[in-house]
C-alpha cells in the first residue's frame, strides 16, 4: 500500500456550499488542493467517473457519512479529500439522514486492494460514533486534517504490519475501550 501520508494540508474543505449530492461531490472535487494540485490528473473526467459511479447507488451509507469514489489511470497511488458540511447533503443515504462528511477517493484501476483498503479503513474509522463527533468539533480544517491523518495511519501501520490481506486493526477509542473492526 502507498505508504503517504493521507489528509495532509489540503486534503479538507471546511464548510462545503452545495447541499445536493452532485454538486456537493463537484465541489470538493474542484475546490480542494489535493486534487488540483496532481499533475496529469483530469478532474473533468474523474468527476465524471465519481458521479457515474453515484448514480448506480448512494456512497451515503448513514451516520451522516458518503465516501463518493472513483478509479482512474491519472493517479499513481490513492488520494482523498473531504468535504465538511454544517447543514447536510441530501444524498439518499441508507438510514434517509444528511451527510456532513463527504469524502472523496481517487486510486488508480490497477491497485484494487489498496482501493479497497482506503474505503474499508475509511468506513472503519467513521462508523465510530466518538471519532465523527470528534471530526465535527474541530475548530478548523487543519484540526480535522490532523485527526485523519493520524488515525488513518495508525491503522493502515497496523494492516500493513500483519501477515495477512485480512487483518484486525484498531480504530480509536470511544469510552475507554478499543473498537476493533474487520478489514476486507
């Protein structure tokens, strides 16, 4: 797995404008650094590729959480953004609630399993009740960037430390207790 650091400066919108899913996901495509930033990258086609995938089925899989994705050649390992929303996305999520953490994820069609690393350890980590409202209390996108960075690769250091493609790792704490999950 690509062993860069995920979230680092530019990697989050702060207050996202859009509250439809479409131009939601157009804006954090357009307006974050992370991806405005990759040379060779066509964000015109990668946000193309992004909402066609979103037509065939919501990314909004509840807890106010959708992880919009896309595969494309323009990219040599994975790159993800975020897009913080205050008043919510409808997005025809699974349990009907609005999303306020639309994350983003660009790999590359020829690394499957690090695609399905990123997504797996991204839904991980947000099905945690404690960290969501952790990323919601931050005080600024620099904070939430921390927090994701961090967390992000503490679990990918651990699924990369174990032998096997399915591997135990932690996600952080909620009331003192370590909540593990399943990577696929």
């Amino acid at each position: 797995m690509d062993q860069r650091n995920h979230f680092e400066n530019g990697s989050v919108i702060w207050n996202l404008q859009n509250t439809g899913k479409y131009d939601a996901i157009r804006e954090v495509i357009r307006n974050t650094p992370v991806f405005r930033s990759l040379e060779r990258f066509d964000i015109g086609t990668f946000e193309e590729k992004v909402l066609a995938r979103e037509r065939l089925q919501s990314t909004g899989f509840g807890h106010g959480v959708a992880v919009a994705h896309g595969r494309t050649d323009d990219v040599d390992g994975a790159h993800i953004a975020l897009g913080v929303s205050r008043d919510g996305i409808e997005f025809d999520s699974v349990d009907g609630k609005p999303v306020h953490l639309l994350f983003v994820v660009a790999t590359n069609p020829a690394m499957p399993m690090d695609y399905l690393r990123i997504l797996s350890t991204l839904v991980g980590l947000v099905r945690n009740e404690g960290f969501r409202n952790d990323l919601m209390g931050c005080a600024c996108r620099e904070d939430i960037e921390q927090k994701l960075c961090a967390a992000f690769s503490s679990v990918l250091s651990g699924v990369n430390g174990k032998a096997s493609d399915r591997s135990t790792a932690a996600a952080p704490q909620q009331n003192g207790r370590r909540q593990d999950f399943a990577l696929a």
